[in-house]
C-alpha cells in the first residue's frame, strides 16, 4: 500500500477535477484510497515523471521535457513532486 503525505492528498483534493469531470473524493481519507485503488504514484522529480511515462509505454504524444507536466494525469503537488493518477 503506498502512504500518500497530506500534501499529495491535498493537492489531489484541490485538483482531481484537472482528470476527472467530477469530484472522486471528498476528504484525505477517500483520496488516500481512491489513489491507492487506480495506483498512483508519486514522482520525485520532472525526470522521474519522464521516465515513468516511458517505463508504462505511455504515449505521450511527442510531448517531451516539462510539456509532459501538463498531461492531466500529472499534479504538481508544489514542492519539487509529482503525483501522477492513471485513470
């Protein structure tokens, strides 16, 4: 089970409407299993969100470097991570 910090579940809170066209979760404990559930992950770096980009075979659609921050599965939690959610 991944452990999501109050900022990734906040972050998520605040933004999950970037990926989904309604809310999935009211507060940090329905996000904390909602992306346990879908396996998100949280990137430590932009490289780390490349790369996992590229390990899942995920077209990015010729996006490259920071162009793939703006992917709606990616949430830029404010402190140099990343949480990506695969819907």
């Amino acid at each position: 089970m991944h452990q999501f910090d109050d900022e990734v579940l906040e972050c998520f809170l605040e933004n999950q409407q970037q990926l989904f066209p309604e809310r999935v979760a009211e507060t940090l404990e329905e996000a904390e299993e909602f992306l346990d559930e879908c396996m998100a992950v949280v990137a430590e770096s932009v490289e780390d969100v490349i790369a996992y980009f590229e390990e899942e075979g995920i077209d990015m659609e010729g996006a490259v470097g920071e162009e793939i921050l703006e992917a709606d599965e990616v949430f830029d939690i404010g402190d140099g991570r990343y949480l990506i959610v695969e819907a």
